[in-house]
C-alpha cells in the first residue's frame, strides 16, 4: 500500500493502530487517536512519558501505522518543547472534545510527530 492509499484511510477514522517495538523487542500494538496537518501525523500518549508505547518508540523509533487495513511504516520523532506539545494537546481537544480529552489524557509533557513522507 502507498502513503497516498493511508492518507486516503486516515480520513475515514478516528483512530490508527500503532505498532511499536517493545523494549522485549517484540511488537505491540493499541489504538490511538491522531491529528494530521498536512504530511505529519501527531500522536499523543495517554500517559504523557509515563507510557509504555512512547517509552518504545524513544528506544526503537520505528513504528508501524494502520488505519481502515491500510499500513506504513515510519520514524516517531517525540517532542519534548512544552508550547508544542500544549499546541498538540489542544489539536487534540479540538478533534475529540475536551471532556474526552480530560477523560483520558493524563499527563501532557510529551507528544509525537510522524513525518508522512
């Protein structure tokens, strides 16, 4: 499948499944919600770099992207500078409501961007 094929089933969800190496080097995969700005998909962990996936993806950068059976594989980049992780946060909040947001997004001092290239 193409980029152009997963960008296409990027918008017929709300959510993509994310796979990526566990410390263990085996591969674990979660839903996750999203926002896409033009070629970059921003993920944001539930638990901040509390959680386990984002803890993989520092390790093993690497990761494998699903969307309506549609995958590719990229490079995660974190984002650690706190007025673009708020200005993700608040993409976040726009797109899924900000009471779902608070429901369950815990702690808000890392994101993610994917470079959909």
């Amino acid at each position: 499948m193409s980029i152009i094929d997963f960008k296409k089933a990027l918008t017929e969800t709300d959510e993509v499944e994310l796979t990526v190496t566990g410390r263990s080097g085996r591969e674990t995969s979660r839903p996750v919600w999203f926002i896409q700005e033009g070629e970059t998909l921003f993920l944001l962990p539930v638990k901040g770099s509390d959680s386990a996936w984002f803890k993989n993806v520092l390790k093993t950068p690497s990761i494998r992207l699903a969307a309506n059976d549609v995958a590719i594989r990229a490079v995660a980049r974190p984002i650690t500078d706190p007025r673009r992780v708020r200005d993700v946060a608040e993409k976040f909040r726009a797109k899924y409501g900000a009471d779902e947001v608070k429901k369950y997004y815990s702690k808000f001092d890392v994101a993610v961007e994917v470079p959909l290239t």
